[in-house]
C-alpha cells in the first residue's frame, strides 16, 4: 500500500474517511437512537465471521442451528462480510424505534433509492455475489419483498429472543453518553466515542478502510446509535 497514492475506491488505503459536515446549529441536534435494522446486519456479519467477533460466541452457538438457511444466504447476500451497508436495509435511528417499524419501513422503501444502493453494492462486489446483486438490482420490488421476508426470518431467530436485554444494553449506553454531555460538553463525548471517530469544527470523521465519501448533513443534525456487535464504526 503506497501511502503517497491518492485512496481508490473499493482499495485499502489508510486515508479513507467519510466526512459529515454540520452547520454550527446542528451541534444543538445532536441525538441519540437505537437501531434494530443496524443490530440484526451486524448480527449477520458476525455470524458469517464468528472468529471475529469471540465476545458473541455463547450467543453465536445458541443460534446458528435455529437460523433459517435460505432467509439467513439472503441477507449475507445483501449485506456482505464488511464495509458498504445499503441504505434502504435501515432507517434512520430513533429513541422510540421498535423492530416492527424497522421492518415495515423497509417493506415501503421507494424502488428507485434502492436501485441507486443495488448499484453500489455491485461495484463493490465480485462473482456470485455480484450476479446475485444484479438481479436484485433489475427486479427491485421483488427484492425488496424477498429481503423483509428474510429480514423477519433472521431477526425471529436471532435476536428476537434477546433483543429486551440487548436494548436495556443500548439505552444504558446513550445514557452514560448523555451524562458525558453534561459533565464534558458535546466534543468530550464525541472524543470518546471510537478511536475511528473525529470530530472537528464543521464536520465528524470516521476514518474507513476502502470508502470515502462527503456527507452534507448541514441543516439535519446528527444521530448517535450505539451497536453492540461491529469492533468498528457503522453509519447511515
């Protein structure tokens, strides 16, 4: 890796970064929520990879028999082992966000975004994988149908059973970070957040391994969610 060579896209490089750039009034919006349709991706890519992800491990053995196959290949499929995540597998993060609006948001997701996302995932992919993407890509609505099957298959098996003490976990999470605010300020907090994480004047930076990207976020604000699986930093 020639660090002296601009970042390529889809190429390790150590100068990958998304950039979300905030107005001086969105630091009064930032916000926390939590996140089914990021907890049950997260799920999936640490079920693919379970010597990754040992902390999982007494959860992983309990599950992987119950899983169902065809539901769980789908999603895998979609959602692949890292890096890009579609936008239209999640919604934004709320404080009052239940895994029944996650799903039903995905079911009435528009056809053309996810055309865009099916897009980008195949540039990002090879082989099967990428022919099965393509396909997505040219039959969206059918996708779309086929992927909230799966995604309510996968999240009755896998996190369903735990998901009331998983989110206790979350919402302990946003807390001791809304302490944090109080005591240290937005920036404080924000420093503790992950050593990927930057926060500067007029924008926060996550730093990636094969992906950059500029995000206007100018007038919106920004959410925070916490995740209990990734050793890393997810964003949407």
């Amino acid at each position: 890796m020639d660090r002296n060579m601009p970042p390529i896209e889809g190429v390790e490089h150590p100068d990958h970064r998304v950039e979300f750039h905030l107005s001086p009034g969105d630091i009064e919006a930032v916000r926390f929520g939590v996140s089914p349709g990021h907890e049950l991706a997260h799920a999936v890519r640490a079920l693919r990879r379970p010597a990754a992800n040992p902390l999982q491990w007494g959860w992983l053995r309990t599950v992987r028999d119950r899983l169902p196959r065809d539901d769980f290949a789908l999603l895998s499929t979609v959602i692949g082992d890292d890096g890009y995540l579609p936008d239209f597998l999640t919604t934004a993060p709320r404080w009052d966000l239940t895994p029944e609006a996650e799903l039903e948001g995905l079911r009435a997701t528009p056809v053309e975004p996810m055309r865009v996302d099916f897009g980008k995932m195949v540039l990002r992919s090879t082989g099967a994988r990428q022919q099965a993407l393509r396909e997505m890509q040219a039959r969206p609505v059918r996708a779309r149908a086929m992927i909230a099957d799966a995604w309510a298959g996968v999240w009755d098996a896998a996190l369903a059973p735990v998901w009331p003490q998983l989110e206790r976990l979350l919402r302990a999470d946003i807390a001791v970070r809304a302490q944090r605010i109080a005591t240290g300020g937005i920036a404080g907090m924000a420093g503790e957040l992950h050593r990927q994480v930057t926060w500067s004047e007029g924008a926060v930076r996550v730093s990636l391994r094969r992906h950059s990207e500029q995000v206007d976020c100018r007038g919106s604000g920004l959410v925070l969610a916490p995740l209990s699986c990734p050793p890393g930093v997810a964003w949407c």
